[in-house]
C-alpha cells in the first residue's frame, strides 16, 4: 500500500509507520521532525503551514491516509480563551481536511481507499477539563461519519479514540511512574495504553483487512468509555 502518515515523528504515528514498512508498504510522511530511523519519503512542516504545492512529492495512486497530530491541553474552561479554541481546531481538524482535499483525487484511484482520523475517549464519556480537546475531537467524530457516507464503496472512513497512552504527547500527564499507574487504575484493565495498542487497530482499519468497516468510531481506551468496575 502506499500509505500518507501526517505526524509519523513521535507516538502513535511513528508506532505505525514501523508496522507498515514491516509489512512492506510504502511509506509518505508529513511531519515537522524527521524521520531518521526508518526509510520512507518524507516532507517536514508543520501541517498548519502547509500549501498544495507542498505535496508534489506524492505519489498518484495513495491507498490509506492517516491524520496522526494532536493536542492535549487540561485545565478549567474559564481559562481557556477563545483563540486557544481556534488553534486548537486547526491543528486537529481544519490541517486534516484541507489534506484530505488535496490527497482525495489520489485516494479516489486506489481500489481500497481508507482514511483514519483520531478522536479521543473524553468526547463520548465527558472529563472535568478537557473542554478543548473534546470541541475538536467531537468535530472528528462527525466529519468522519459525514464523509464515510459521503465517499462511499470507494473510501472507507473510520476513527479511533484512545484513552489515556503512553507518548510523547501525554508525557506531562504521565511524567512519573506514580502518576502512570494511577492513571492506569481509571481503567478497567488496570493500565494504560500504548503506542502499539492503538497503531494496530489503525494499520488495521488502513489495510483491506477491515473493508467492510466504515463510519465508525473505534475505541481503544482499556474499557473506560463503556465500563465501570
């Protein structure tokens, strides 16, 4: 497959990258680090920054797309401004669309066109502080079910939302082990997730192994968004 990976630097990205070069595809990168460690072609900017001109290194036939960049900023909702709002939706929605926009003629020409976006387990389940982060994942939900209608049979559109996982991105959350494990019993398997964990049910949901599955929203969140214990 050729495979566009938006944010495969760090984390989840990165976790899903090193699978799919594993299995022998090929790889396309955006993301404002780059990637040393693995052999893929590669453009580094940051994705709010990027023009249609940036993506000519492409090729014309893209299989799987994957919008891996994210935010996660916890405090009260009195302190969050309105541009903090703005930004955010930027980075976690208005970068993915406009990317989709461009690469969506190229999808269009794979025989198993798939899209996967990431959520988070905070807008279905409602968490003190994470007012931000669920107005922008919430908005992922919908245009993800919106555009798995909207494409259908040609491209498939699913999104996954994690709970709480080990990355770069979650490090002040997850700054000491103490904190980790703390974290870890919110859960009803008693941990939290990793990198992997949720890299294998997008290379998944990229792969034509899940083609009968679209417009869904996946969670991989150690049962916190449908259990309690």
């Amino acid at each position: 497959m050729n495979i566009l990976i938006v944010g495969a630097s760090y984390g989840i990205g990165n976790s899903i990258a090193t699978l799919a070069v594993e299995k022998g595809d090929q790889i396309y990168s955006i993301s404002r680090t780059p990637l040393v460690d693995l052999n893929v072609s590669q453009l580094n900017k940051d994705v709010t920054l990027l023009n249609a001109e940036d993506l000519t290194f492409l090729p014309e036939v893209i299989d799987a797309f994957v919008y891996c960049p994210g935010s996660i900023a916890l405090k009260p909702f009195s302190r969050f401004t309105e541009n903090d709002f703005i930004e955010d939706y930027k980075l976690n929605v208005t970068s993915a669309v406009k990317i989709l926009q461009w690469i969506l003629p190229a999808l269009k020409k794979s025989e198993q066109g798939s899209v996967v976006f990431f959520s988070t387990v905070a807008v279905g389940t409602g968490l003190p502080y994470h007012s931000l982060v669920s107005a922008s994942k919430g908005a992922i939900e919908g245009i993800t079910k919106a555009l798995a209608a909207e494409l259908a049979p040609k491209i498939r559109v699913n999104a996954i939302a994690p709970s709480i996982t080990d990355t770069p991105l979650a490090s002040k959350i997850l700054s000491t082990e103490d904190k980790k494990v703390a974290s870890g019993q919110r859960h009803p398997l008693q941990k939290i997730g990793s990198a992997l964990d949720i890299a294998k049910m997008a290379y998944f949901l990229l792969s034509p192994d899940s083609s009968w599955i679209t417009g869904q929203i996946l969670h991989v969140d150690g049962g916190m968004s449908s259990l309690r214990i």
